[in-house]
C-alpha cells in the first residue's frame, strides 16, 4: 500500500471504551464495598462520561462533585445528589450546589462559618463535612500532592478546636494518587494519630480518592481487611471511598493514525492526527509515558541511538513545540496512514481535553460486550466556535 492509499484510508481519532471492561472494574468495587461495608462513589474530575452512567447505575449508587457542573451533572444525570467538595464555594453558585448535593464538605472553617446557614436554608438534608489536612502524603509529583507544605487544602489538626463547630457531620481527606493498599495503611496511621479524637462528635469519614484498586497488582484483600478493621475501631462511623481513576482504569483506548514523518539531527517523529497537550495532557503534566499497543517503550534518548529505523518520538498536530513525547520501538517503520494506538486513555483523560488550537477532537465510542461500537459523541466546528461566544 502506498502513502497515498494510506492517506485516504486513515481513520479519524476516536476514544473507545470497552464495557466488558467497566463492568470488570465496576464489579470488583462493588465486592469491596459490600465486603468492606463501605460506600464507593464515582469521582467525576477522573471520570464523567455520563452516556455511560446506566451502567454505573447497576454497580454503585452516588457519585462526587467538585463544581457546580459536577453536581449538577450528578443529580441530573446519575439521578442522585452529589457528595460534593469544593475549595472555594462562592457567593453565585452555593445555593444551587446545595440544591444539587446530599454533602456538602468545606475545605475550611471560614467557608463552613460563611456558608452553612445559607447552605442548610436551600436544603435541609445536607450533611456538612469539613476537610481535614494529615499532613502525610506519598504523592512523589508535587502536582497532584494535596498534603505538600503550604497546600490549600484541608484544616491541620492544630487548627481545629477540641469541639467542631455546630452542624459537622463527617471528615474528608484526600491524601493519596493511584496509590496501593499498603500506602493507605501508612496513611491511615497518621489519620488516627492526629483525628481520632474527634472521630466520636462526626458520623461519618470520607478517605478520598486514589485508591487504585482495579491495578492488577493492587492488594485487594488488605484493602478490605484495613477497612473492616477501621469499622471494628470506630463503629458508628459511615466510610465513604471516593476513586476516580479505579472506575475507569484500564477500559479504553485511543485510536490515532500518522500523518507525517520528519527528521532531525537524526531523530525520526512520527507526526499524529491527536495532540498530547489536548488530548492527553496528563502525559505532559505528571509527567508519564503511555503504553502504545505493539510498542516498546524506551528512554528519550534512546531517539538518538536508533539503528534500525523503527525508533521514534510521538508528536502531537498543534504548534506547541513540547506536543511530543519520546521514545517507542515499532516493530517495523511507520508508514503515513499507520494507527498508533495509547492504552488505558480513558480515565482523566476524557475529562481534561481542550480544544487548544481549534485541533480536530477525537469522537467517544462504547465497544459493547456484544461488540458493536456506539458513538457516544462526535465533535465538530461548533464546538469550538461556541467555547469563544
């Protein structure tokens, strides 16, 4: 085939996410919910497809906002109020984020003083929560640590009175990020150590996201017994689990085709019709290298040293100069019109792109178990032309 035939067989863009999959990780969350007697809800700022909501629906029963569109998104797409945390609720939204919402948790006493009366006079059921700060964290990128010195989330234990204020149900943290059972342990150590105290005046704990427990390598069972040993300790406490990237870990992929190979200074890039500053702007931000299907990953300067002529950068379609990453061994050189496929692009992924540059946005499928492909939504001019009204 030549580079011509190529070009007119090259495919659009697409995320696909396969539900055999989801359901997968849904029901390994559900069997540690109920066997941890614990409560897992949905965070939409990893994952908010809400097409795909009435499959969630047969698995869990509530979800996590973190904005007034989350919560709207929660009650009027998932069918139920959101547990919802904001670090800055304001003047404009909270009433109607309190509509939307069965808890409200404020990221400080401040805001829970500023806010409460007007929160609890729009809805009376609300349960309020305050976040709380336990200063331990294994988070090694300092972007997506929440515990680091000088964070703006969550009160430290030094900071709060021996009797919470009136109207505080329940404690949030957030310490952790696609971490393993045994960092929740170690965590878990420092939560007690600096709360417990107050855990008799609270009825219930949210322990946050990152808890990444549909990793293959994840320790399931340690995870139930450090949360049923929990319950042994604190009876009458409620536990709340809130993940984002476990739900949609590992269930879908996105397809891209090369559009063009270039060289410089002996450095191949195989030009894509997708952009890692759009389409996958966790790459660049963490920073983490993703799996391409049927290629090996290898170091950046492994570029330079290629001497089979199958070595090359991945490089984005916008014109900001980093939109590459480094560096994978194909198994034979590209051709023009080759689909290179990104693994497990599902979870934050979907809820992070941008339209940077008017770039062409790639459409969102479902793979049925039954195998046939549903388009979920597909992106055009207006999309991009309505962002600017």
């Amino acid at each position: 085939m030549n580079e011509m035939s190529r070009d007119m067989v090259m495919l659009p863009p697409m995320y696909v996410m396969e539900e055999k999959l989801l359901r997968d990780n849904l029901s390994l969350i559900r069997r540690v919910a109920e066997e941890a007697d614990v409560e897992i809800i949905l965070a939409f700022k990893a994952f908010a497809l809400w097409k795909t909501f009435p499959i969630f629906r047969e698995y869990i029963h509530a979800t996590t906002a973190s904005s007034l569109s989350e919560a709207r998104l929660a009650m009027e797409e998932f069918g139920v109020p959101a547990h919802t945390f904001s670090p800055a609720y304001t003047d404009y939204e909270v009433d109607e984020i309190s509509r939307c919402s069965s808890h409200l948790t404020f990221n400080s006493l401040s805001q829970f003083g500023r806010y409460v009366c007007r929160a609890k006079a729009v809805n009376p059921a609300l349960s309020f929560g305050l976040r709380i700060n336990p200063e331990y964290s294994e988070v090694g990128t300092d972007l997506y640590n929440p515990c680091a010195p000088g964070t703006r989330f969550g009160v430290s234990a030094d900071q709060l009175p021996d009797q919470l204020p009136s109207g505080i149900e329940g404690l949030h943290c957030h310490c952790h990020c696609e971490s393993g059972s045994d960092v929740f342990e170690r965590t878990l150590v420092h939560i007690e150590e600096k709360f417990s105290r107050w855990f008799p005046q609270v009825k219930w704990i949210n322990f946050g996201g990152g808890h990444l427990m549909t990793r293959k390598d994840y320790d399931v069972p340690r995870l139930i017994r450090l949360l049923q040993g929990f319950h042994q300790r604190y009876p009458w406490l409620k536990v709340i689990l809130e993940p984002g990237s476990a739900f949609g870990w590992q269930t879908g992929f996105l397809r891209s085709s090369v559009v063009d190979l270039v060289e410089d200074h002996g450095i191949k890039t195989a030009i894509l019709n997708v952009s890692f500053t759009c389409h996958m702007p966790d790459c660049l931000e963490m920073p983490y290298q993703p799996v391409v299907r049927g290629a090996e990953s290898l170091p950046l300067e492994a570029a330079e040293q290629d001497t089979e002529g199958c070595i090359y950068r991945l490089g984005g379609n916008s014109c900001l100069a980093g939109d590459f990453m480094a560096s994978w061994r194909f198994p034979k050189p590209l051709q023009v019109g080759d689909e290179v496929i990104f693994e497990d692009m599902l979870h934050y992924t979907t809820v992070k792109t941008n339209m940077f540059n008017g770039i062409s946005h790639p459409s969102i499928a479902l793979l049925h178990t039954d195998g046939k492909l549903e388009i979920l939504r597909e992106f055009r001019y207006e999309d991009y032309r309505d962002r600017m009204d």
